[in-house]
C-alpha cells in the first residue's frame, strides 16, 4: 500500500510538473502546490506507517490472550475433571 501511494503520488507530481514545464514554465504558486502536495503525500505515509505499527500490536495482543484463554480452558477443564474424581 505504501508503495502504492508513493508511486501514485509520485507519477502525479511528475505529470503536474511535465504539464507546467510544457505550458511555458512553473510560477511559484504552482510549485508551493507541488511541495504542499508532496508535504501531504509524506504525512499520509507516515501515517499509514504508524497505523500499520498499531495494527500489528494490536494482533499480537490479540493472539496472546487468545492463548491465556485457551490455558484458563484448558485448566477449567481439567479442574472439573478432578472435582468429578472426587465426587465419585
């Protein structure tokens, strides 16, 4: 995905500044533009970034207290076994 978007971004500013270099020249508004557009571009990805980051925290959270509640099962299971035994 972040390459994705950085190639988007990346054939739109060249495109953008191929354009403008073809009608005769850039004006200073237009390369602002371009340098807000890739200002833009670099936040997305950082943000992109950070959410992938929490993403893989939050799975691996996930995962082990899927694992302790697979132990608590387990432990619950084998309790009630022996409280069976000892009601025999």
């Amino acid at each position: 995905m972040r390459k994705s978007l950085r190639t988007i971004a990346m054939i739109g500013v060249f495109g953008i500044s191929s354009f403008f270099a073809g009608c005769g020249g850039v004006t200073e508004e237009q390369l602002a533009q371009l340098q807000s557009l890739k200002n833009e571009v670099s936040s997305l990805e950082k943000q992109v970034n950070g959410l992938k980051e929490q993403r893989a925290r939050l799975e691996k959270e996930i995962s082990d207290k899927n694992k302790k509640l697979e132990e608590c099962a387990k432990i619950k299971q084998e309790t009630q076994a022996n409280l069976q035994k000892l009601n025999k």
